[in-house]
C-alpha cells in the first residue's frame, strides 16, 4: 500500500485526532487532580512492533518511558 502526501498527511491528523481524543476520555474520566487538573499524562498510538505511530501534544516527557514499555509489551 503506497500514500500520496495528501493521503499520508489526512492519516497522520487522523491518528493524532484518535491521541487527543484519548487525553479528552481520560481527563473526564479521572479522579486524580494530577490528571484532571493538572493534565499530567500522554497518549500515543504505537504499532504492532511497538513502533510509535502518533502521540497528543500532552506532557511529551512520558513518551521516553512508553517506548521501553512497548518494547517490553511487544516482547
């Protein structure tokens, strides 16, 4: 399967779209004033190799640790 540049750039708002939506869920649903009030957290998309596809413009700091957590996951 091969994209144009439209197509891949339609896909990547996409994918982000699914993170920030993801954040929007997991804000309104929280107890933590860490996470509701503060808006300490991230959301990300990865692969099936654990490959991080798309993340939300949350607290880009998690993302170093997620992608040892996918490795392990993966694995």
């Amino acid at each position: 399967m091969s994209l144009d540049a439209i197509e891949l750039g339609l896909f990547s708002s996409r994918i982000t779209a699914v993170c920030e939506e993801m954040g929007a869920v997991l804000r309104h649903a929280a107890f933590s004033p860490n996470i509701r009030d503060r808006l300490d957290y991230s959301c990300a998309v990865f692969d099936a190799q654990g490959a991080l596809c798309a993340q939300a413009a949350h607290i880009p700091v998690h993302l170093g640790s997620m992608a040892y957590a996918m490795a392990g996951v993966v694995s």
